[in-house]
C-alpha cells in the first residue's frame, strides 16, 4: 500500500471535507503552510472551522489530491497510476500557490 496510500487516505479526506469546486484552495495551502510550522505535541492536528480535528498529514493529502483534480485535471485512477512521489507534487504544489499569490 506505500505509494498508494496517500491517494487512498487524500481522496478520502477530499471528497469527505467536500473539496470538490469549493475555490479555496490557495487559502488552504496557506493554512496548510501555517499549521505546519506551528509545534505540535504528539500526532500533529489542528482544528478546522467546522470545530472538528484534523490531522495535518491527512489535510496535506487532501489538498495535493485536490490540487491534481482541480489544477491537473487528473481524475481519481490517473492519480493512483502516477509515478511521481507525494513530495515532488507537494512541491509543485505550493509553487503553484506562490504563483498564483503573487499574481492575484
């Protein structure tokens, strides 16, 4: 399940959070970057404004899913079949955001 987990586990948490066409995706990256470099005891969580938790890694996940399915047009099997790891389209991700920031 290694490579493939995060898709499951981000899928998952995208369709459930109700991600889909919801526009905020830059606005949650900035989140994501925020919550990231705040300390955390023991699993990292932090709450989201509907007052339930949320684990960091799953949100992550989340978001890079939404990423592919919004910015990429990937639909859920062409992201299971991608041969690239989390962290290289964690990355292009938040350079995306940086671009999109900037030009707004």
């Amino acid at each position: 399940m290694g490579k493939i987990n995060w898709k499951l586990e981000g899928y998952a948490e995208y369709i459930a959070r109700e991600f889909k066409n919801d526009g905020k995706l830059s606005d949650k990256i900035q989140r994501y970057l925020a919550e990231e470099n705040k300390e955390h005891i023991g699993i990292p969580v932090f709450e989201i404004e509907d007052g339930t938790k949320q684990s960091l890694a799953y949100y992550k996940y989340a978001l890079v899913t939404q990423y592919l399915m919004q910015e990429k047009q990937l639909n859920f099997h062409q992201i299971c079949e991608l041969d690239k790891y989390l962290d290289k389209i964690y990355t292009e991700m938040i350079e995306w955001s940086k671009n999109k920031y900037y030009s707004e």
